[in-house]
C-alpha cells in the first residue's frame, strides 16, 4: 500500500550541466501530474511526464527541474538594458501625469519580469537528456519509498479499524433475530394491559406481527456486510492500487449500517451501528490518502 503524500529529490551533472529534480505529491481524487521544466529543455517534457504517470495511479505530482552550469565562473546572467530604461520611462511618465512620486529603484528593477534571467540556451535537450531521467527516476524511487512507509502505517490502522467494525457487525448478528420477538411481546403485553377484548390468536393480528418481522430482518445487509469487509481485507492484504476501489466499499459499507439501523429499529443495535459508521468515518479519512 503507497499513500499519495511523499517526496524525493535527484540530481545528475553531465558536460558541466547540473541537474537537480525535486518530487512532491499530494492527495488528489484523479492523476495530476505538473512539471516544471527550465524552457530550453522543455522538449523532454513528455518523457519526463510519462515516468511519473506510469508510477502513480492517482494523487498530484509536482516534479520541479532545475538546470544549472557547473562553470560558475562564466557569465550565465542576461540582463535586458533596453527593457529596464522602458520601467523607468514608464515610472517617470506616470510620475508627471499623475503628480504622484513614482520611484524606480534597482531592487525594483529585479522584480520586474522579463528584465534579469538566466542564459540556458547552452544546454541541448539531447545532451542532457538520460542525466534528467535518471535524475527524475532516483527522485521518483525516494518518492515511493516514502509513501510506502506511509502506506504501511496506514494499512495497519486501517486493519484494526475494519477489525473493529466486525466485531459490532457479529455483536448485530446476535441481537438480530431477538427483534422480532422482542416486538412481538412487546405488542402483546400492550394489548393485554389495554383492557380491550381482543383476539391475541387473531389471524389478522399474527399476520401483522408477521410483516414487522420480515421488515425487521436484516439478515440480507449483514450478508452484504460480510461481503464487503472481506473485499476490503484482501485489497489490504495486496500491494495492487487500491484507493478507488477501497473509497468504494466506504459508500457500500455506510450504506448496509444506515438500513440495519432503520430497519431493527432497536437501541442495541442502533449502538453498534453507530460505533461502526464512527470506526468507517475515520477509515473514509485514511483512505483519502491511499493510492
């Protein structure tokens, strides 16, 4: 089991070109992958998407690529003269329109888009191009590593908790066929203190207590609930994707404890349904983060 949260960080240098990668993920429902590329490599970006997307299958990937020359001693930075003198005409000239005192310092013009940036136009894609990947893939391996230690964690939280729902789902068992009876005389007792002369062998009489108990019995849910716990515990026994499939049985799972609870219609059993949908609220949380 991999959480979606987690992050890595590679490098590689090849012909004086410093490559540095950066992972992030994060939660998310779908698979959103974002690389930021340095523009003269941004040619490799489909390569580069395609490793992470054959490694994750849902959750956000932020992949940020940095592009440095190891020769610091060359001069690497562009600074646009002609583009900085149109900042300050354009400051001055709102200064006296305006009658505002619009200063233009040095700091200001770093700020500015466009006017400082970084000569990349050195670095040929193909050149660097196996660096980048086997930096992106030793990233890529601290990233998963990292979200499998997560994923553990999760696993086993998520074990005791389904664990705990069982145990309720058996304690329901029990008290289920006891409703019926329970309601029958329950029904009974009511009439006799009532005073009213009634038939208690009256075929419409048993036929009504006939209904309650087929409309009381849960026999149906629980065999479902059964169904879906074990589902559960062999996606938690695989190493195979399994958030979706695991957020699915969350809906199910709620919605077979919502019909036991209004279908017996007892306080023992109502307990032991709350005490499940409390345990499935917080495995509905974990399971959020499971890939």
């Amino acid at each position: 089991m991999r959480s979606m949260t987690g992050f890595g960080r590679g490098d590689a240098t090849v012909n004086g070109w410093k490559i540095d990668v950066e992972l992030s993920g994060v939660n998310r429902k779908q698979v959103d992958i974002s690389v930021n590329l340095p523009a003269a490599l941004l040619e490799l970006e489909g390569e580069a998407r395609n490793l992470l997307s054959a490694a994750v299958s849902r959750g956000r990937i932020g992949a940020k690529i940095i592009l440095t020359h190891a020769d610091c001693s060359e001069n690497r930075l562009i600074f646009d003269q002609a583009l900085a003198r149109q900042y300050v005409a354009a400051a001055k000239l709102i200064a006296d329109e305006s009658g505002i005192d619009t200063r233009i310092t040095a700091a200001d013009l770093f700020r500015a888009p466009g006017i400082f940036k970084i000569d990349e136009s050195g670095a040929d894609p193909a050149e660097v191009r196996d660096a980048l990947l086997a930096a992106l893939q030793t990233a890529l391996s601290q990233l998963i590593k990292m979200q499998q230690g997560e994923g553990e964690h999760l696993r086993s939280d998520l074990q005791t908790r389904i664990g705990n729902i069982a145990r309720e789902v058996a304690e329901i068992r029990e008290l289920a066929p006891l409703v019926p009876q329970t309601h029958r005389q329950n029904l009974m007792k009511r009439l006799s203190e009532s005073g009213l002369e009634l038939d208690l062998d009256d075929e419409r009489l048993i036929r009504e207590i006939a209904l309650y108990a087929e409309r009381c019995d849960v026999t149906e849910e629980l065999t479902r609930l059964d169904s879906h716990l074990a589902l559960f515990r062999s996606y938690l026994a695989s190493d195979e994707p399994m958030g979706r499939p695991l957020d699915f049985l969350c809906q199910e799972l709620n919605r077979e404890l919502n019909t036991i609870g209004s279908k017996a219609n007892d306080a023992a059993i109502a307990r032991g349904v709350v005490h499940s949908k409390t345990e499935l609220e917080k495995i509905r949380e974990q399971v959020q983060n499971v890939q």
